[in-house]
C-alpha cells in the first residue's frame, strides 16, 4: 500500500506539473470557504485526482478512498499497478502489517496549495496520499511534484525522512497559512512573544515538510506549524501520518488527536511539532474560543 501511495503521489505530481508547464490551467472556483476566500480548483487537481485515485481503487478495491475532488461514476478508468516495490521500501518496512480492507480509509490530496499554483508559486505545491486503519494515521506520502522530492513514513514502520536536530521552544519559528491565515498571527505572537518569527507559506504538505529535515532547497524550515480556520482531512492526514511515525504530533489547537474517518473536515485548528513537549504548548495556546480568534 506504501508503493503504490508513493506512485499514485508521483503519478499525480505529472499530472500537476505538466498541467502548469502547458500554463493552461482552467481555473475554477469551487465555491467559498467558511471564511470567504475562494475554493479553487484547477485542471492540475482534477486530472491528478483521477490518476492518483484510479491507481489506488484498482489496486485496492475494497478500501474506502476520500479524494478532494469529485470522480465521476461513469468514469471507469483502471490504471494498473505493475507491483514493483522501490528498494528503499523494502529495506525499511521490514516486516509488513496486514488489516482488514474496512478498518482502511485513504485520504488523496490531488493537489494542495491550489491557491499558490494559480499564482506559479511551485514550491509550495505537494500531492499527497495518507492510509489511515481505523481513523488513525498510519502511512503518509507528501510529494512535491516541482522538486521531484517524496517524502514518506510508516508509524512503526520506517521513513524515508527525518526530524532535524534542533528545534527552538522558546521562539520558536511558526510556519503559517498565507491565504487562509484566520487570526493566526496574532494567536502565535500573543503565546511565543513578538520576537517569535512568522513565516506564511502555502500547502499544509509543504508546512509539515517545513518541519523535518528535508534536503529540497526550496523548502523553508519551522520549529512549529500553527492553523486556526477549519481544515480538510486530505490537506492534513498524511502529514499526520509522517510526524506521527517520526515521533512528532499533530492535534487541534486544544491537544486532541484527529480521526481520519467519518466527516472531511476539522473545526479545532491545528497544532504539529517534532521534538518539542507538545502537551505543554498546547496549555501554553489561548482558548480560541473564548479569545474570539477562530
Ligand atoms: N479555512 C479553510 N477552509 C477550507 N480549506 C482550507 C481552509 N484553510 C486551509 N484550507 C485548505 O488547506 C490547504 C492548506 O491551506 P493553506 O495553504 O492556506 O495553509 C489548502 O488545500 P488545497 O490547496 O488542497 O485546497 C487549503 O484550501
Ligand atoms: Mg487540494
């Protein structure tokens, strides 16, 4: 299931790249989001959502898979999976686990950042599969189709990635949504102080990557990764799944871990570190509730 998350991811990364390199994007708007930005959708999310879901439906039959963009039932396109498993998988998941197809549900982001790639910000653009059993995080793959970088992780698997070394909880560097920021600037500054560092990017796969020790140069790095508007699981799941495998958390904003089953969304904002006490920032956040910051 790894392999062929990571190929669906790299598949769908071709679709999105050469999509962009045409610069014919046909670029749509969705509807609204809660807070009133636009819900883009371009040619890139939905060609990549048909590959990436074709090959996971025709290997995996049986298993829930949530996309973010709308397949079509007439659609009956059936893309082979030829079974070749990458060395550097072989090599770290040693021992394979097997569940039941319906403790399974995959979650595909076809194309996250969807803003920035209509805007030709490319280093902010991922595809990205997560494999949750039994609404927990399991497997995550964040792709980044314009570096030709993976990034994939199995919780008590093994990974292709790592945490860095070092990370600063005092002041620490937050890596921030740009286009659907809320009032999260405010929030990090008024917990971490005003020598605390913000950086808004795009993607919540490229914040994530943010966080680890990737060797991709375009990538920006953070100590921390802070949301506060609603959010979908496919923008978060896979993520989840790496930091979790790494030792890391991602929790809403009040600390409770995140169910990858049932509804698409998540209304508590989000919260991920890597090496850091991630109870003790969770108390450390004000209650967004009552602060009137949601
Ligand atoms: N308030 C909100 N409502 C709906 N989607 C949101 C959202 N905030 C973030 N997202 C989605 O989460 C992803 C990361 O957001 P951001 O770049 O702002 O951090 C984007 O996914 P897509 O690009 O896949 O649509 C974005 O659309
Ligand atoms: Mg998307």
């Amino acid at each position: 299931m790894l392999a062929v998350s990571v190929l669906a991811a790299v598949r769908g990364g071709d679709e999105v790249r050469r999509v962009r390199e045409s610069n014919v994007l046909h670029e749509k708007s969705k509807g609204k989001t809660r807070e009133g930005a636009d819900d883009k959708m371009t040619s890139g999310d939905v060609l990549s959502n048909r590959k990436m879901f074709y090959l996971l439906k025709t290997a995996f039959p049986n298993v829930q898979i949530n996309t973010e963009e709308h397949v079509d039932a007439s659609d009956q396109e059936i893309i082979l999976w030829d079974h070749k498993i990458p060395e550097d998988i072989l090599k770290e998941i040693a021992t394979p686990k097997e569940v039941p197809a319906e403790s399974v549900t995959v979650w595909i982001d076809p194309l996250d950042a969807t803003q920035e790639y209509t805007e030709d910000l490319r280093k902010y653009v991922t595809t990205m599969v997560c494999v949750a059993v039994n609404g927990k995080p399991v497997l995550g793959v964040i792709h980044k189709p314009f570096s030709e970088y993976t990034a994939w992780a199995m919780v008590d698997g093994g990974s292709n990635v790592k945490a860095r070394t070092y990370y600063n909880e005092k002041t620490p560097r937050i890596v921030v949504s740009r286009s659907h920021s809320g009032m999260v600037k405010q929030v990090a500054l008024q917990t971490f102080g005003n020598q605390t560092t913000i950086i808004p990017a795009g993607g919540a796969g490229y914040k994530v990557l943010a966080l680890l020790d990737v060797p991709d140069k375009s990538q920006e790095k953070a100590d921390l990764y802070i949301h506060v508007t609603y959010i979908k699981k496919w923008d978060i799941c896979a993520g989840n799944a790496i930091l979790k495998a790494l030792g890391g958390h991602m929790t809403t904003l009040s600390g409770e871990e995140i169910s990858y089953t049932g509804s698409d969304g998540i209304e508590g904002g989000l919260l991920a570190s890597i090496r850091m006490n991630h109870q003790a920032l969770v108390r450390k956040l004000p209650d967004l509730e009552k602060t009137g910051h949601k």
